[in-house]
C-alpha cells in the first residue's frame, strides 16, 4: 500500500466507526456542493490553497453508492509538492454559508495533495457498494453513512511561509455522485368506469410483483412487463430502465369484452347475428361465444363464424381479388 493512501485510509476507517470526536474548525467557504440524481454530472468550484466546500448529499440516495470528489492542481503546483493537504470532514454541527465559518466537524481523513495533476477520490456511503480502488481512483476502506453528511472538503498548508505562487493558485474541485447500475420503474394503472378495482397480477421479466402500486428497483437496461387478469384485458410490453431514474409506464387496463373490427368496401352491408350494423367503422363489442358474421354486396353474399374469445379483437376484412390466367 502506498504510504499517502495508508493515512486516508485508516482515519476513515477510524472516523466512521467514530474514534475520531469533533474539533473546532474556522474554515473559508468558497462554496456549497449537492450530490444528487438529477446532476450526475456533478458540480465544480475552484479553490484556493486554502479554501473549502461543503459537500451535501441529496435525500433521495437509492441509486447512489458513493460520492466521486476529483481535485485537479494546477500544474505549476508539483514544484511545492508538500505544501498543501486535503482534510475531510463529516458531522459538521452547523451548515455554514459562503465566507468564514466557525464550526465543529469530525475529521475522517488527512493527507497532503498528490504529487500529480489529478487526484479521485470515490467514497462509499452504503455497504456492498462494489467500489474498488483503481490507477485512476482511491478507494478508502469504511463507509460513510448518508446521516454524516453533509461533509467539508478543505485545502490546508502544512508548512510555514508558503511562497506567493501557491497563494494565487486555483484549484478545481468537482463532486459527484458514483450511481449504481440501478433504476426503477413506477406503473400507473388506469381503469374502465365499469371496471375499476378488479383484480390483476403484475409481472416483470416473468417474477410477480407483490406490490404493483410500489416503485420497482430494477437494474438497468430492457425489461417485459406482463399484466393478467379475468376481468381486463391482458397487457404486455417492454419498458427501458436507465441508470439512477424513475421510469413512469402507464397502462390502460380495458374490457375484456371481444371485439370486432371490419374492412370491406363502402357498398358492403355487414350482419353479425343477423343484426346489419349501421356504423362499421367503429370496434363492435360481442359477447363471447359463437357468432355468425354476414357480408353482402348486391346479391353476392359470405357468411362466416366465429368464436369471439374473451379479452380479444378480431379484424375481418373482405378482398375482392382479379385473378388473370393464359392458356394456349
């Protein structure tokens, strides 16, 4: 392990577990960070040498397992390798505004800035968070809870007499969230007048949900979705969950009554059960069971059956077809 890690590393450990009590701190705000879904973007400040932030975190943290907080140095700051450090800070007895603040906070980690451009921190707020530490990132060991937040992220000489140089230097800072490969999906239902708090089952890739009316926590990516039911109409369709959003489907629960649409042309008179219909444009509803259907243009007439189904839409069109042979 290298030695700059080992320090982070231990004093988070020790801090979340609560070893570490809180200490009076008079910090300079430059400015106030929120880590939320809506933004995984994330927001950057700059940062003098020895400026700080607050790091909030959004109450909504379903989809998020850690807070990604990147330091970028300007370049002219690897000659006074040493000067700076970065300290952490959780339970903060106050959440102070812009400007100077005096306050109380628990520190959980102290190190000095990396001897490079870009430094990445990703810090776990949940367990089996799944984060690793990687070339380009550090993952301390411990978690730290949402109920710390918010945090203070603050830059701090460790030496004496800084030159003039790293006192006009800025420093970006960038926060945030790690999402998880996670969405949801909230199903809406609407029902007939007639109809309405009939029983139906709801299921997603094939497994029955126990409460449709409940957000669904599902991972990213392609999904089916499946609605039975005596008393509506079955339902199935494919829905797309993205990383860290709520996904709304709406489904219209229907009659199950049969239903019959035709195509045929504007001379054709149609029977169904005997009965001519005076609207063939429009779905017509049939009890389920067998009927006969009647087509009749002039004297030409076809009559055919059918045995409606419940929950069912039946088309039934009528051709009229020109078929042209040669012979010698």
């Amino acid at each position: 392990m290298k030695p700059r890690y080992a320090v982070l590393m231990c004093l988070v450990c020790l801090g979340v577990r609560g070893a570490l009590r809180g200490e009076p701190i008079r910090a300079l705000i430059a400015g106030d960070i929120a880590v939320a879904l809506d933004n995984p973007a994330g927001v950057s400040i700059p940062l003098s040498y020895s400026g700080s932030a607050v790091i909030r975190l959004d109450q909504d943290t379903r989809f998020v397992r850690g807070v990604e907080i990147e330091l970028t140095a300007p370049e002219a700051y690897l000659d006074y390798y040493g000067s700076l450090a970065i300290v952490l800070y959780a339970d903060l007895d106050t959440a102070p505004g812009p400007g100077a603040a005096d306050l109380e906070a628990r520190q959980i980690s102290f190190e000095p800035i990396p001897n490079k451009i870009q430094t990445v921190y990703q810090i776990p707020i949940r367990d089996a968070h799944g984060l690793r530490t990687t070339p380009y990132s550090f993952v301390p060991t411990g978690v730290i809870e949402p109920g710390a937040f918010p945090l203070l992220f603050r830059i701090m000489p460790v030496i004496k007499g800084l030159r003039e140089e790293i006192e006009a230097m800025v420093f970006q800072l960038r926060v945030k969230p790690v999402l998880s490969g996670e969405g949801a999906v909230r199903i809406l239902h609407r029902y007939p007048e007639q109809l309405a708090g009939k029983p139906f089952v709801v299921l997603i890739d094939d497994a029955v949900v126990e409460n449709p009316h409940e957000e669904q926590v599902l991972r990213e990516g392609e999904h089916n979705l499946v609605v039975l039911s005596e008393d509506y109409r079955n339902e199935s369709r494919r829905f797309m969950v993205e990383r860290g959003k709520v996904l709304e489907v709406t489904v219209e629960l229907q009659d199950p009554t049969p239903v019959i649409t035709f195509e045929a042309p504007e001379s054709a008179l149609i029977y169904v059960d005997n009965r001519l219909l005076a609207n063939t444009l429009k779905p017509y509803p049939v009890e389920p069971g067998r009927h006969e259907v009647k087509f009749q243009m002039s004297d030409y007439s076809i009559i055919r059956p059918l045995n409606a189904r419940k929950g069912r839409t039946y088309h039934i069109a009528l051709t009229v077809d020109l078929s042209i042979s040669e012979s010698e």
